[in-house]
C-alpha cells in the first residue's frame, strides 16, 4: 500500500476474515455471493462512496487473500493506492490488531466495519465519522430494543424482564480516536466481542448514534436470503430498465511485427509453416485484442496492465492463459462476457479455411459466442507491407445477474 497524494486522517478495517461457520456455506462467509458479487464486494460499495478519501484495510482470511485482492481492485478502481489487504487471525480481534498495523501515519479516526454488514449505508459512516469528530471518543452505531427481553437462568427459568429502554443493539462501523483504539488493543488481555468493549475495559468511554436496520450482520442463511430480497427490491425500484446498466461494450486493438524465427500462433491455433510474431508471449494479436475488449468493457483497465511484461510465466504464453484470466476476473468483477467479435488484419495466414475452428477454440475459452474476421488492406500500412499483423475488436458483457444475454432489449 502507498500513500495516496492527499494523506487521509480516517481508515475503514473491514474485518472479512472469519469463516462463516454459521452461514455454513463452502467458502469464507466474506466470499459469498450476494446477488452476483461477493458479500466482501458489496460492503465496499458505501465505503468507495463516500465524499472525502479514507484509507481502506480488508483484513481477509489467508485461504482467500487473492480473491480479496481482485475484489478491493476492482471495487477500488482508481482509489487503488489508498486500499490494502492484510491477513487476519483466529479471532475477530487479532483480525482488527492486523488491520491496525497497517494503518497510515496520518490516519486520525479508525472505523472498524464488519464485512457481513454488507448492507449498511453510507450515511452511517458518515455519522459515525461526524460524530467521534465532535465529540473526540469512541461512536458506535446502535438500535433500539423492540422485543420484550428476559433475563433466564441456566434451567431456562425466567428471572426478570430486563428494561429494555436501557438496551442498544450495536453495530458497525464502529469509530474511534486512533491512539485510544491501538492503546486499547495494546492493553488487550482477553476476547472481546465487539472494539467497544474493548475500549471500555482499557477505561475509554463510548457513545451511541443511530444506528440504521440495513446494518444488519448476514449471520445464518436466512440472513443471506433476506439480504438478496433487499437489494432485489432496491435494485428494481431505482433501475429504469434491467438493460440500461447491466450491459456494457469494450474495445480493444493489438498489433505485432512479424519475426519469421518464431512460431506462428494466432486466433489460439498453431499455423504450422507461416511466419510468427514478435512478442514475449506468442504475440496473438487477436487473443489479445479479444482480451483488451473484455476488459475495457468491464472498466478493468487493459492486457499490458494485467499481465505484466516482465513475468517469466509469460513467456511463450498461448491464448488460453490469457482469455481464461481475463474471464475469471470479469466474473470476480460481476460480468459475464456475452459475445466478441475480432476482426484479424494481415496479408498472412489465409484466415478463412480455418476461420470455423479458430472461432470454435476461442467460443469455448471465453464462454460466449466469438466470430473472427480478416481482412488485407490494398497494400497500405505496415499490415499492407506484411510487417505484421493487427486485431481489432469489440465484446458486449453483461451483468451476471442478467438473466440472459439474449433477453436484453
Ligand atoms: N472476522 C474476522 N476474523 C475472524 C472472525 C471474524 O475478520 N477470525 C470478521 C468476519 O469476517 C465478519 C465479522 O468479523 O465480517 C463479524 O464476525 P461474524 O459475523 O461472527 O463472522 P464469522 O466469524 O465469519 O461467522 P461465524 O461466527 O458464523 O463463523
Ligand atoms: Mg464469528
């Protein structure tokens, strides 16, 4: 993590790193999808909303720490220098103490935020901050009581209503003062449930603001159902039409110079006998420009950016690294490709006898029906001088919750 231009005085923990043993489902609870992104993606969404910058800390389990980092990157975007991910404990707490330890110089005010909160607003961080800066002390978000609460015995005798005007149902994000917050873990000597409790055993005091119904924690799947029912309802309420933001176009263009020493590989296929590409992978023009489609589309910035040059796994890598890379992330992101077409630009190969079977390879990689194309251009241009070969192309992705490609109209 690097400092961000501006230093941020506030830092967001969001502790995802426990294993949703509750939840019961076959991955870390933080990695379940909520409506077709990840619970861990969906309490990002105020976060990155919010009007001035913070530092965010994802505290993830370490089974899981690439997939946490795909997701911060991708709900990040361009906030990406101000975001970590850092492996978290056994425990809750310990998860909080490794996000504290990642915490920039300048940070003033830390917010602890449950991850399986996934639906918590906006506007209750902004509470939370507003508050611990007026009032200099630790804030946590908290409800009212609405049942009637008995306090019972071991035998599970009634012994006494309690009064429930005294009782607070708490939630996160839960904001304090930095030096009190690391101070308190410090001087930690046993399990806490929650960071106040914790502040309060080291002597700190701590207030309540309102707390907000949608900042409930997903604990059981009946949690989990009642969080897709939500943003099913919210979605339709502000969407007016399923197609207008759920279906995107990319482009993307790729060039290489012919180097008659190498193999030529192109549209995935081996063409035994022609000149190949230049490239530290095997230069397929079109496998690439396909991939830069997909990724624009998606807004996730570009092959070059992705694949790095100098990575030796690279070297003389084929179009299935690639695609299947490139497909794998659109779905960490919510997207599902729904068709490309590429259009291949050289004298050589002869596309069209094996036009069938490059389209059929390059189909069953991304998922989605892919046409290629080519085309000479009279002799102009270094394709037209047979200096090398270009690709241009163009995919539509749709939201993975889309329910199908070809309803959209
Ligand atoms: N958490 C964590 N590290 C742990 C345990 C919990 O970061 N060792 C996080 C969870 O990922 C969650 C939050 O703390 O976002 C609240 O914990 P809880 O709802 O209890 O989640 P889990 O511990 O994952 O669930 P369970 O108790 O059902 O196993
Ligand atoms: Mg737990």
């Amino acid at each position: 993590m690097t400092a961000p231009t501006t230093a941020p005085r506030v830092a967001i923990i969001v502790v995802a790193a426990g294993s949703g043993t509750r939840l019961g489902e076959p991955v870390p609870k933080a990695f379940v999808d909520l409506d077709g992104r990840s619970i861990l993606s969906r309490s990002l969404d105020p976060i990155f909303g919010l009007a001035d910058p913070v530092q965010v800390v994802v505290v993830a389990p370490s089974s899981h720490l690439q997939q946490a980092r795909d997701i911060v990157g991708q709900s990040a975007g361009a906030a990406s220098d101000a975001c970590g991910v850092v492996v978290g404990g056994d425990s809750r707490q310990s998860s909080v103490a490794s996000g504290l330890a990642a915490l920039l110089p300048s940070i003033e005010i830390v917010l602890v935020h449950d991850a399986a909160r996934a639906l918590a607003p906006g506007s209750l961080f902004e509470r939370v901050v507003a508050e611990v800066e007026s009032a200099g002390r630790g804030v946590i978000p908290g409800l009212a009581v609405s049942d009637t609460i008995k306090r019972v015995d071991a035998s599970a005798t009634v012994l006494e209503t309690v009064d429930r005007a005294q009782l607070s149902a708490v939630q996160t994000p839960q904001a304090f003062p930095r030096a009190e917050l690391v101070a308190a873990y410090a001087a930690a000597d046993r399990e806490f449930t929650d960071d106040a409790a914790l502040i309060q055993h080291a002597g700190g005091s701590v207030a309540i603001v309102a707390g907000d119904p949608l900042a409930f924690k997903i604990t059981t799947p009946w949690d989990l159902r009642r969080a897709q029912q939500l943003l099913a309802e919210t979605s339709s309420a502000s969407r007016p039409s399923a197609s207008a933001l759920t279906v995107r176009t990319g482009v993307g263009v790729d060039a290489h110079a012919l180097d008659a020493d190498q193999p030529l590989w192109l549209a995935g296929l081996f063409w035994p006998g022609e000149a190949g590409l230049a490239g530290h992978s095997d230069g397929d023009a079109v496998a690439h420009a396909l991939c830069d489609a997909l990724l624009s589309a998606a807004g996730l910035g570009d092959i070059g950016g992705i694949f790095g040059v100098d990575d030796p796994r690279l070297h003389g890598a084929h179009a299935d690294v690639f695609v299947l890379e490139t497909v794998r992330l659109l779905a960490v992101a919510g997207f599902a490709p729904s068709n490309v077409s590429v259009q291949l630009v050289g004298n050589r190969p002869r596309f069209a006898p094996r036009k069938k079977e490059a389209e059929e390879f390059l189909s069953a990689l991304v998922g989605c029906p892919v046409s290629v194309s080519a085309t000479t251009t009279d002799s102009l241009g270094f394709t037209g001088r047979g200096e090398g070969v270009a690709a241009i192309a163009t995919a539509l992705i749709a939201s993975a919750t889309q329910p199908a490609a070809g309803s959209v109209t």
